[in-house]
C-alpha cells in the first residue's frame, strides 16, 4: 500500500514539474509579446509626434493635418503604455489583461489610419502593425489560455512519455505562437489594402487630384522636386486641362533646372487660361 502511494506521488510530481514549466513558458511568453508590443508602440508614438512636429514647423503642410497625426501619436503613447500594463496585469488578473491587450492592440489600426489619412491612411495602418500584431497575439494567448492551446496541440495534462516529451511540447508551443504571428500580419496587412482600396475608389479623380497636390507640396518642401513633378504628372494624365497642375509643374521644373520644360509648362497653363476666357466671353 505504501509502495503505491509513493508511485502515484512520483507519478504526480513527474506530472506536475513538466506542468509547471510550460506555465512559466506561457505566462513569458504572454508577458514578453505584451512587453515588446508597448515598446514597440511607445517608438511609433514618439515617431508621430516627432513628424507632427516637424509638420507644425513647415508651412507647406496644413496645420490641420499635424494636429491630427499629434492627436494619433498621443493615442499611440497610451496604447503602448496600456500594452505595458498588460504584461505586469496579467499575473494578477489574467482575463483584465486579455482585454487590455486585445484592444490596445487592434484599436491602434483604426487610430493610424486616421491619423494619416490626409497623406495616406495606409502608411499609418501598417506602421501600427509591429505593435499591434505583438498586443493582439499577446491578448488572444491570454484570452485562449496557454493550457487550452497547449490541450489543442496534443499536450494537455497528459503524462510524460518520455524525456524528449517537455522539449517537443515547448518547441510545439512556441512554434505556435510565431505561427500565430505570421498569419495575423498577413490578414491585418490584407485588411489594410481593403480599407485603402475602398477609400481610393470613393475618392474619385477630384480626391486623387488633391491628394498628388499634397504629395508634391511635402515633396517641395523637402527639397525634392522631382517627385513633385511625378505628383503634377499623374495629375496631368487623369486631366490634361488641370491649368493649376501645368503652372505648379512648371515651377517645380524650374527648381530642378529644366528650363525649356518649365517653359512648355507655363506656356501650356497660359493657353489654357486663354482657352477658359474665350469660352467665358462667349
């Protein structure tokens, strides 16, 4: 009798001491993406508060555009903060920090997009994508649980088999985690170029006009002028008669030095205004 009881306690502990440690793995591993996850959105913050900054200063870009991309990168400190919170919320309560960090993970998506819509709503949506993806992988592993994962790849409770079995379940656990992360960054990724493709066909070609206007206004205040006159080009293909395009084209061309080219474009945005006031007259 004594001599079983002690097989069942061996039987226990040898149970238990594999048990424990894929729980320490899962509590790190949670903890660790939350971590990096608020890090990471803490950098992306202090980016687009940066770049709001450095907008407010020039005067080629409208003040309304920096302020919101300053409301975004205020969002974006909170988000990382909240991320942080969650690693250190969820050794004491585990549902909370799920919460925490699916949420401050998937709402930075939203907040990006518009806070870069005026330039390009895209560019905000994937810049989120390193720290949301880490957040909203962190909260969906709290959320599930790591036991329940553990149970869906074969590991449960169950026993050890042999000893190469707590080496293959952490390996096996893990992958899942890189697995789980690789496949949410290609659908927010996919989901992205959704939101852009329908935002992009609502805009018409008046929207598009005004957004290569934008583009060639920060362009030249950068300095780079030729990808302001690839801006005014694009404007040109959708509408040959786009006068304010052929003028601004020119004098981006003139910036670079290309006379004769500048000249054909100012001479073109003359006659076209000739051709504006002679409809007018009659």
């Amino acid at each position: 009798m004594v001599k079983q009881e002690a097989e069942q306690k061996l039987k226990a502990m040898a149970t238990e001491g594999p048990q424990k440690d894929s729980d320490r793995l899962g509590r790190l591993a949670i903890q660790t993406l939350a971590f990096l996850g608020g890090l990471a959105g803490l950098l992306i913050a202090a980016f687009d508060l940066i770049a709001s900054l450095i907008g407010l200063s020039s005067s080629h870009i409208p003040s309304g555009w920096s302020e919101l991309g300053q409301s975004g990168g205020i969002v974006f400190l909170l988000l990382g903060l909240a991320g942080i919170a969650g690693a250190f919320l969820y050794t004491r309560n585990k549902k909370r920090a799920a919460w925490l960090l699916l949420g401050s993970g998937l709402l930075g998506f939203p907040v990006g997009y518009l806070a870069w819509l005026p330039f390009l709503g895209f560019l905000g949506w994937v810049l989120w994508i390193p720290p949301g993806v880490l957040l909203t992988v962190a909260g969906l592993l709290a959320w599930i649980t790591p036991e329940r994962l553990r149970a869906l790849l074969g590991q449960g409770y169950a026993a050890v088999d042999n000893a190469n079995r707590k080496s293959i379940d952490q390996a096996l656990f893990v992958s899942a985690i890189f697995v789980g992360i690789a496949l949410l960054t290609i659908i927010l990724m996919f989901t992205g170029l959704l939101f852009l493709g329908a935002e992009d066909s609502l805009k018409g070609d008046t929207g598009r006009d005004q957004d290569d206007f934008n583009n060639a206004g920060i362009a030249g205040s950068m300095g780079r002028w030729d990808k302001a006159v690839e801006s005014y080009d694009d404007i040109i293909s959708r509408n040959q008669s786009n006068v304010r395009a052929w003028e601004e084209r020119a004098y981006a061309l003139q910036k670079l030095g290309r006379y004769n080219e500048a000249n054909e474009s100012y001479e073109r945005a003359r006659e076209l205004n000739l051709e504006k006031e002679g409809l007018s007259n009659h």
